[in-house]
C-alpha cells in the first residue's frame, strides 16, 4: 500500500473520532466501509490495532478502549489543540487528503506557496536526530557566500519559510534555508543541553528575530474587522482581548518588539493602532512618516 493511503486511512480513523467521541469497533468499521477507505474492504481488528500504534507514534495521539462499554475514544484530544509539530503534520496530512481527493478541481484551488528551502529538510532532520554538526553553505541576501560548521537544535516555519536554529559555538544563531547553498552531515557530533527548549526560547518573540529588544507589555487597538482577524489569528500565544465597543477591541501581549513583528503590525495598515508603551508607538510613527516619504 502507498504511504499517501495508509495516512489517508490514519486521518480517516482520527477525523471519525473527532466527529463521534465514542464507537465502537463495529461501529467503526461500517462507516469505514460505507466511506469506502479501503475500496469498501472491512476494518480488521489487528489492522486497527496497528493503526492505532501508528497514529500514537506519529501523532501522539492515544486511542483507548472503554472495556465497560467497548467503545473507543481519543484520550488526550488537548494534543490536537495546541501548536505542537503532531498538530502541524496532522493538519499538514489532513489537507494534503482533501487536495488528493479534489483532483477534478484542481484548476479552481489557489494555493500559496510551499515553503522555501525543503530540500535540506532531510539531511537537517537526520543531524537533529542523530546531534550530529552540519557543514552548510551561506549566502544572505547582499552578502558573500562562505561555510560553517553549526550545531542544529530545532527547525522553525515562519511565514513560508523554514529557518534553522543554531549554536556555532559561541551564541545561538538562526540560518533561512532558502539561503543556504549546500548542506552536509559531518562526523562530528555535539551535545544539544538537556535543558535547553526551542520552544522557551521563541515563547517571547513573533517571528524568528531573536535579538536583545526588551520584553514589553504591548496594548494594540484593532479597528474595524481586524478585531475578527486577531481572534481567529492571535498575532502571539501572550495575546489577550481585554477590551471591546462597537468600534474597535483593545488587546494585550507580552511580546519583544523586534522589526519582524512590527512588520506584520504595519501590514494591518490603519486597522491597528500600538497604545502603549509610549516608545513603541511613536516608533511605530516613526517607521509611518519614512514610508510616506516613498509616497
């Protein structure tokens, strides 16, 4: 069977318990049929047993039985909530299903796209696994090309593109792979700390600059529809609404305001205004008057 129908049947299995909450083996097994998942075939236990194993390994996602009641159910539904890389590859898997599905109108489907740099995503996935050092190829936009040996500790997928986060033996550094020319697995391996979490370490920015800016209590005033967009898309996990009228909705983060998050304020043009502090909204002016001088 082709990898792309084994995880067409594995989000067929999770997207079923998602709906139901609770079924039964049998119960399961004659909507699979009624869907045709496996060209109509039935669900055998053994082959849902070792679904079941699959899904738990892939997407941490666990699947038990209630023996009182012989129904099964996902127990930790909160992993399909959060902004782990298990929620990512299942709604990442999940699309790719319905795009599969929709061949025939493929010409009406406008997709973004995919994020830069893939290619390398094997070998640097292979280093992080294997804490092995990398030897890669670098060129920044108006720079000259040269080498390095780094030490890879996590992956990051920020607006279309993948960045690789680093130590290069005296500070943490973060590379685009869309700029990288080459990558190697070297000999060599380093030691990532064990108390070191990507995570945490991106927790206080929006994006991928990871410079000195003082974490600050930021209060926006989004007017308009924007409001709508910061709920459906809160702009950092620190975002809370704490005030709303007709015309325009406060909220709070506490966030480091580094250029690229700045950037994105301003791509909301006038549907967002920066309250406080008083430093980040005159600089916030400030970045205002030099554009309209391109005007």
């Amino acid at each position: 069977m082709k990898p792309a129908q084994i995880f067409h049947q594995y989000i067929w299995i999770i997207n079923t318990f998602r709906t139901y909450g609770r079924i039964t083996l049998a119960e399961l097994d004659k909507k699979w049929q009624e869907d045709g998942v496996a060209y109509g075939n039935p669900l055998p236990r053994s082959s849902f047993n070792r679904h079941r194993d699959a899904i738990l390994d892939m997407f941490g996602i666990i699947i038990e039985c209630d023996f009182a009641t012989h129904e099964y159910y996902i127990s930790n539904k909160e992993v399909l909530s959060d902004d782990s890389i298990e929620q990512w590859l299942f709604s990442t898997l999940t699309v790719h299903g319905v795009l599969a599905d929709s061949a025939a109108v493929k010409e009406r489907l406008v997709l973004e796209a995919p994020p830069a740099g893939e290619q390398f995503l094997d070998t640097i996935i292979r280093a992080i696994k294997t804490n092995h050092q990398l030897l890669i190829g670098y060129k920044a936009f108006g720079a000259e090309g040269y080498e390095k040996m780094l030490c890879p500790y996590a992956l990051k997928l920020s607006r279309q593109r993948w960045y690789l986060l680093t130590f290069t033996g005296r500070h943490m550094a973060t590379y685009a792979l869309d700029r990288m020319t080459k990558v190697e697995l070297t000999d060599e391996t380093f030691e990532m700390p064990a108390d070191f979490s990507p995570q945490d370490y991106f927790s206080e920015y929006y994006g991928v600059l990871t410079d000195d800016t003082p974490l600050a209590h930021v209060v926006i005033r989004a007017h308009r529809w924007t409001p709508n967009y910061l709920r459906t898309l809160p702009l950092h996990h620190s975002q809370r609404e704490i005030a709303s009228t007709e015309h325009y909705t406060d909220f709070s983060l506490d966030i480091r305001p580094t250029a690229d998050f700045l950037g994105q304020l301003l791509s909301h043009g006038d549907g967002i205004e920066v309250l406080e502090p008083q430093e980040l909204r005159q600089k916030m002016k400030d970045l205002i008057t030099e554009n309209l001088k391109r005007y």
